[in-house]
C-alpha cells in the first residue's frame, strides 16, 4: 500500500459517500436553490443596512451630538459603549447605545434613531460608515452571473463575466474596507 492510497483510505473515512462524476453539475432544482441562496446572501446586508443609511443620511431620526460615556470591554475583542445624545434643537440629553467602535470621551456628530434608543454617526463618514455592509453584499455578487452562465452551459460571455466580477469584487472589497475605515475613525 502506497502512501497515497493510504492518504485516500483517511480522506474516505472523514468524506464518505457517493462522490460525483467529474463534470457533474447538481440537478436544475438544486442549481435554482443555490443561486437563490447566493441572492439572498448577498442582499441582507444591503437590506440590513437602510436603517443606518436613512439615519446618517439625516433621512430619520434627530440630529444632534453624540458624546459616548463609557465602553465596557465583553471579551473577544467586544466591546459595549453608553452614550449621551443631546439634541441640536435642545432638550435633555437622552441615554443610547454608542458604536461599538467608539472610545469613552468620544463627542461626534449623530442621528438618533426613532427609537430613541441608540444614535449613528452622521455626516460624510457615518453615509461611508453605513455603506460597508452595502458594499460587502455587491462585492459578493461579483461572480454570481459566470455562476449562472457556468449551471446554463453558456460558453460565451464567461471571461467577460469574470473580468466583471473580479472587478465588482475589488469594488465591493475596496468600499467595504472605507466603511470599516471610516467607522473606525
């Protein structure tokens, strides 16, 4: 027994089953199922992200400052930050949950949420800061179309789908590190 047949032996007791036939694709259901998933992957976060978008946008909510009070450390790298928001109209300053990102003594231009319960970072870099997650899903979808030209058997048009997903990849790759950069900052 070689050492390669050895290494099979491992690899077939940790992947056992039916193993397909080499050009095998899965069947039409199966192809429709998993391009829906990519789909529905891809669009949450651009979904999950309007809320933030509407208030740093100053769509929603009430502007004002935001002046965070304290962050308590979670463990892993986590953290939970309390904030102050006093409202540009004035009134009284009204407990939120910050960013997690912030640091304690941190005073930034804000939105406060509908709720009233939490406040977003307004302005050029809370827009940039809310269209991480929006960017992350577009990067995602770059190679769906040479996905859907690959399950159809389409021949033509797979290089200019690659070309165009790696380039919408990039893009999404590239905004979303700007949303992290400016969340960050």
């Amino acid at each position: 027994m070689s050492m390669s047949d050895s290494f099979a032996d491992v690899v077939d007791a940790f992947q056992p089953g039916v193993k397909p036939q080499p050009g095998r694709l899965p069947g039409p259901f199966a192809r429709v199922f998993l391009v829906l998933c990519w789909l529905a992957v891809c669009l949450m976060p651009i979904l999950f992200a309007v809320g933030d978008l509407r208030l740093a946008t100053g769509e929603a909510g009430t502007p004002g400052t935001l002046t965070v009070v304290s962050c308590e450390d979670l463990g892993r790298g986590r953290y939970d930050c309390k904030g102050s928001f006093a409202p540009d109209g004035g009134g009284a300053a009204v407990a939120v949950a910050a960013s997690p990102d912030s640091e304690a003594g941190d005073v930034t231009r804000a939105q406060l949420a509908p709720e009233g319960d939490r406040a977003v970072k307004a302005g050029t870099a809370g827009v940039i800061a809310a269209l991480a997650l929006p960017f992350l899903g577009i990067g995602m979808l770059g190679f769906l179309p040479y996905v859907i030209l690959y399950f159809l058997g389409v021949r033509r048009g797979r290089r200019t789908s690659v070309v165009a997903g790696t380039l919408i990849t990039v893009a999404g790759l590239a905004g979303t590190v700007a949303g992290m950069v400016a969340a960050y900052s």
